[in-house]
C-alpha cells in the first residue's frame, strides 16, 4: 500500500503565501528605491511559514516550500522598481496607474517562469550548479521539518527576525522624531577639488551588507574608495563651482562619478554573459532532449513533472496578447501612432528573443551565485541600451522633444517588461532546486510562482504610489530633499535618455568600461590565486552608488563575516549561521516596513516632517545620539544571535 502524498498546494498555503507577500513585496520596493538593493526572501518566509502552520493540522515540508515558493516569487517580483520609476522621472507618468503597472509587472513574470521551465533539468537537475540560496532555503525547511528541535529551531529563529525587525523599526522610528541623526557625514576640500565621508545609520542598510558577505562588501569598499576618493578630488578639481562644498561634491558625483560607475557595470555584464554562454548554450539543449524523451512515452517521478511544455507555450503565447494591448495604448495616440504597428511588432520580437535568452542566463547566474548576488541590474543596464539601439535603428535621433520623449517612454516599458522575465527567471529555477531537495512536485511549485507573480504585482502598484506621493524620486520633476535615489531607475532612464537624445555622457562612461576591463582582470586573477575575489559588478555599484549607501553596507558586510567566523566555532555551524542571516533579514525588514507606513503618513499629512519632535538646532546631539544607539543596538542584536545559536 503506497502512503499518501502529503499536503502541497493548499488554499491556506497560497493564502499565507500571499499574506507574507504583502510585507516583504513591500518592504523590497522600498528597499530597492531607498538604495537600490532587495533582499531574498526564501528563508525568512519558509521560518514564518514553518511557525504558524506548524499550529494547524496536517502541515507538511511541502506545503511549507509552497509558501515559500509564492512569497519569494512575489519579493523578487519587486526588483521592477529598478525600471518603472523611470516613467514618472521623464515626465511621461505622474504616479503609477494601477492595472498598467501591475499588467507590466505580471506579463514580464508569468513570461519569466514560462522561459525558464524548460530549463529545470539541464540547470537543476543535470548540473552541478551549487545554488547557493535554494541549499540553504531547503535546509531551513529540512531542519525545521525536523520534530521537536526543529520546531524550537524555527521559534527562535521567528523571536530572532520579530526581535531584529522591532530594534530596526524603531530605530528608523527615532530618526523620523529627528531624536537621533540618519546619516553623519562631513565633506571637506582636497587641494583644489573635494570629497567626503557619509555613512547612513541604517539597520536595513547593514543587513543587506551581512547578507552579501565579505567577497562583495570588499568589493563595493574598493568601488567607494576609487569613485569617492580619487576620481571625485579630480573632477571637481577640474570644475570648480562656488558654495557650499557638499553641494559642489555631489553635483559632480551625480553628472561625472555616476557614469563613470555605469560603464564599469556594463562591462561587468557582458563579462559576466560571456563566461556563461557556453553553459547556458549546453543547458538549453539538455532541456530540450529531455522533453523530447518524456514526450516518447516515458513515466515520469513525481519529481521529475513540469508543467506539459504544450501549457507552456499556450501560456506565454497568451501572455503576449496583453503585452501586445499594453504596448499599443502606449504608442496608439501619442507622437508614435503612425509607426504604432511596427513598434509593437518589434517589441514583441524583443521581449521574446531576448526574454529566452536572458532567462536562460538569470537562471545560470542564480545557481552559480545565488540570486541576491546575480547582476540582474545589469541585465536591465544592457536591455535599456539594446531597446534604445532598437528605437535608434527605427527612427534615427534628432525627433522633437515630445517624439524623443515618448520613445524613451516605449524603451523603458519593453525594458520593464524583459526585467520582469529576468528577476523571476532569477528567482524561479532557485525555488525549484529547493524543492528538488525537499522532494517537491515541480509542476505545482511552477504553479505557485505564477500564483506568487500575480499577488506581487497587485502589492507593487499601491506601494510605489504611496512612495511617490509621499518622497518622490530624486531627478524627476519637483523632488524634493527626501527624494527617494531609485539609483538603477535613474541610471535606466538617463541611459534611455541619452541613448535617443544624443546626449549621453559617453566620455566617463568610455573611462568606466575601460576600468571594468581592469577590475575584470582583478577578479579573475586573484581567483587564479584563490584570494578573496572582488566581483567587478559589485565594485561598479560601489563607485555607482552613493557613499552614505554603501559604507553601511561594507561595516555590515565586515561585522557579518566576525560573526559567521564565530558561528564556525560552535557546535551547530550552520544553525548558528541561519540566526544570523534570519537577524538580518530581521533588521531589513523592520526599517522597510516602517518606510512604507511612514510614508503613509507623509502622504496623508502633506508634510515631509510630520513626526519631528526636534527642529535643526538639535542636529549635533542628535548625531552623537544616534551613533551611540546604533553602536549599542547592534552590539545588543548580535549577542541575541549568539545566545539563541547557543541553545
């Protein structure tokens, strides 16, 4: 008598699912906007998933990979922020209309997890691809699957995130009454030009740096110290400007050092495409064959059952039609209307060619670094400047402002639409390599990210809306100080915008690439001599960014390395590591969760300030303050990591 398949794809399941979804899609999109970073959100989700429907009857390891599968889906789904924005940064949106961004949203994903089935076996099954996230994600699961222990595992695992969160929030909380200070920061003269030393005082900024590690924090370190503390004493030596020098330092950081950054991502890139092109070209063709064998009659394992490919297609198929009605509403009654056939024709053939190929290499890339760490940024970078190129090909440049404008509009939706096809592509064959460990049905999981895609792209709509009303975005129209960076979107559009206007910063962006030639050889070199790698990637971001975001990030970075070499002393090494990982998730989440509901307040007050117990003349107690609370907190935090590890 064969034992009953236990519970997989339940309503309460899909429902909780979609319950996680709503704080961590959320907590993403402000993340993301903040300081152009998401955070995963597998193994946070399988531990709250673990904790409540270990209350309920007839739970399984299954149904719990269910719910994280949809939650992750959702979170990863985020990462859209780092096109959309763009719109409403030229002009052409004001906010984010409701069914247009989520129909962007949802078509790019459901695309997304269509590509990338075909390619479960050659990149999940035959391979031996380490994914890194998916391994830990299914030991979390495993582990707390595991009886009594491992139901005391995963509460104190939940106490430490809920504990994480609650210190971050209220931190943010406190900076908000303007009790402690954000960010402290002095910028100063070096000979005859200028630079700087900020560094936010942010929870959710030091959690992202312990959960990229050492390799990357090191990496962004050098990318600051080559942006902030040589190239920017040169170029602002070499244009001079009055007042203060902070605004002088920055100005300079926006126009020059940014570009200068982009074109080292670039590179990074297409370096990146080109040392996985051989592996993705193989792993294509496995898939295929073994479709073909299933297709001559073989039965197959529970395991081994994809969506029928014949669904697949009939899927993505459908999926182009609204894309294809989103696309003409765009162009049917604007400057565009009389090549509005040709232009939806060429984005379709677009979206599709380049949607499979990338697919295929988001997919690669999450499994030979993990999703966190794969550049899917940079595979925006390089899609705007491919819809560009495209647009450029079709029209030439020189086309009035409004006609340049609304081909800039068109470039950045086919953008957002190939974007969403590579986080969920991303995202998708990781979920599925947690659920080959656990034994999952590969099919229903599939269905899960479907099910996750449409939950995210309802969250994202309203949150980017609320933050719009409430912050802005920094480069569009009437932004204020509080302007959110949206640093990728800003880079998308003004790569857009030069691209078609003709005035693209091409000398600094010339000089980046030629430095992320050199960075490239850095990092293959001291892989050769098994050194800690600096992956060129994270060094462009590093320089890209601005320096407030990224030292917290290299502190984190450090401080999580003393602690995971702490955890390899104890007993339990990999238990040890799991708190803090779930500590950090803890202090991103809380931080980003706070940000949506203050703004929230924000927009329904109209002030930018509507907390602030304090006005300026508190600025330098509110600095030491704040430095001292934040020194303290994480001291405290950490030691709570140790002694739930120690149990």
């Amino acid at each position: 008598m064969t034992m009953p398949h236990p519970a997989e794809l339940t309503i309460r399941g899909i429902l909780l699912g979609g319950a996680i979804t709503l704080l961590f899609t959320a907590a993403n999109v402000y993340l993301g906007l903040k300081v152009g970073l998401t955070f995963a959100t597998s193994i946070p989700a399988a531990v709250i998933s673990m904790a409540i429907l270990r209350l309920l009857p007839g739970s399984s390891i299954l149904e719990n990979n269910i719910v994280q599968t949809i939650a992750s889906a959702a979170g990863t789904l985020a990462a859209i922020i780092f096109v959309l924005p763009g719109l409403v940064m030229i002009g052409w949106w004001q906010d984010f209309p409701f069914w247009t961004t989520a129909a962007i949203t949802g078509t790019g994903g459901i695309l997304g997890v269509m590509f990338s089935v075909p390619l479960r076996r050659a990149l999940v099954v035959d391979t031996d691809l380490p994914y890194p996230e998916g391994r830990a994600a299914a030991e979390v699961l495993i582990v707390g699957s595991a009886g009594r222990e491992g139901a005391e595992e995963s509460a104190r695992g939940l106490r430490l995130l809920v504990l994480g969160s609650l210190a971050s929030a209220g931190f943010a909380l406190l900076t908000q009454l303007r009790l402690v200070a954000a960010e402290a920061a002095t910028w100063f003269r070096v000979g005859a030009g200028a630079t700087g030393i900020s560094g936010g005082l942010s929870f959710a900024l030091f959690g992202v740096g312990h959960l990229v590690g050492l390799s990357v924090g090191m990496a962004q370190l050098l990318g600051l110290v080559v942006g902030w503390w040589i190239l920017l004493p040169i170029l602002t030596g070499a244009a001079p400007m009055s007042g203060e020098v902070e605004a002088w330092a920055t100005t300079v950081f926006r126009d020059e050092v940014r570009f200068f950054g982009a074109g080292v991502i670039g590179v990074a890139a297409v370096w990146t495409l080109i040392k996985i092109a051989r592996p993705v070209i193989g792993g294509v063709r496995g898939a295929l064959a073994a479709s073909r064998a299933r297709g001559a009659g073989e039965v197959m394992a529970l395991g081994e059952r994809d969506l029928p490919i014949g669904i697949v297609a009939g899927v993505a198929l459908a999926t182009l039609v609204p894309i294809a009605w989103l696309l003409w509403s765009v162009v049917a009654s604007g400057p565009l209307s009389g090549s509005a056939a040709l232009l939806v024709v060429a984005a379709l053939v677009f979206v599709v060619v380049v949607g499979l190929l990338i697919a295929a290499v988001c997919g690669y890339m999450a499994g030979l670094i993990g999703a966190s760490n794969s550049p899917v940024s940079a595979i925006g970078i390089l899609s705007i400047l491919a819809a560009s190129l495209m647009l450029v090909a079709l029209f030439g440049r020189g086309a009035p402002a409004g006609t340049t404008q609304a081909m800039i509009a068109f470039a950045l939706i086919v953008t957002g639409l190939v974007f969403g096809i590579a986080t969920i592509s991303n995202d998708n064959l990781q979920d599925l390599k947690t659920g080959q460990i656990v034994g999952a049905t590969p099919w229903k999981q599939q269905v899960a990210l479907v099910i996750g895609v449409v939950f995210g792209s309802l969250v994202v709509p309203p949150v980017l809306s609320v933050l719009n009303t409430a912050f802005g975005f920094a480069g569009a129209p009437g932004a204020g100080p509080e302007a959110l960076a949206a640093p990728q979107a800003g880079l998308i559009s003004a790569l857009a915008t030069g691209v078609l206007g003709g005035d693209l910063n091409w000398p600094m962006l010339g000089w980046g690439a030629l430095a992320g030639v050199i960075f490239v050889a850095l990092d293959e070199g001291l892989g050769a001599a098994r050194r800690l790698r600096l992956p060129p990637l994270a060094v462009g971001i590093g320089i890209y960014l601005p320096m407030a975001v990224i030292l917290p990030v290299v502190l984190g970075a450090v401080l999580g390395t003393v602690y995971d070499r702490w955890a390899d002393r104890t007993r339990d090494a990999e238990g040890a590591r799991r708190m803090g990982v779930l500590l950090a998730t803890g202090m991103i989440v809380g931080e980003s969760l706070f940000g949506v509901l203050f703004a929230g307040v924000v927009a329904g007050t109209g002030s930018d300030a509507p907390l602030a117990l304090v006005g300026p003349g508190f600025a330098t107690p509110a600095l030491f303050a704040g430095l001292a609370v934040f020194g303290g907190l994480t001291v405290w935090l950490y030691r709570a990591a140790q002694r739930a590890a120690a149990h």
